[in-house]
C-alpha cells in the first residue's frame, strides 16, 4: 500500500485574528511563480540581443499579466470542465 503524506492545504489562516481570509499552497506557488518570472525577465530585456528587438519592461510586464489571465481563466475552465460536467 502507498503511504501519501496528508498535510494541511491551507498554509495560512487568519480566521484566528477575525479575518475571513486562508492562503493556501498553491497560491504561493503561484506567487513565487510570478515574482520569479520578473526578476528573471526584466534583466534579460535589457540584454542587447533581446534590446536590439524591442523588448522592453512594458512588455515583460504585459506578458506577465496575459500569463495570470491565462492561469486564472485555464484554471476557472479546467475546474467547470473536469469537476462540473
């Protein structure tokens, strides 16, 4: 038999202090995810092979927003698809 280790999906709580409000794990993936994508992505726009291009800040910054709306939309999609048919 296969052992799964079970732990908590919520990694943070603040119903204890009267906030209705739960972090869980995946939302700070999500969140690592993302940060990690501009301190990466910023400083290798201004490399003179991706300057000489046209990327720009702007742009980094653009494709990071159409990723969240990609990730919330797929995600939304995939849930009603897969658990609400």
């Amino acid at each position: 038999m296969l052992v799964h280790p079970q732990f908590d999906p919520i990694a943070l709580d603040l119903s204890r202090i009267g906030l209705p409000i739960a972090v869980h794990w995946y939302g700070i993936t999500y969140l690592v995810a993302f940060g990690l994508f501009l301190l990466l992505a910023i400083p290798r726009s201004r490399m003179p092979q991706f300057a000489a291009e046209g990327w720009t800040r702007k742009d980094v910054e653009d494709l990071l927003f159409y990723g969240v709306l990609g990730t919330v939309i797929g995600g939304r999609l995939g849930y009603v698809l897969f658990y609400k048919p």
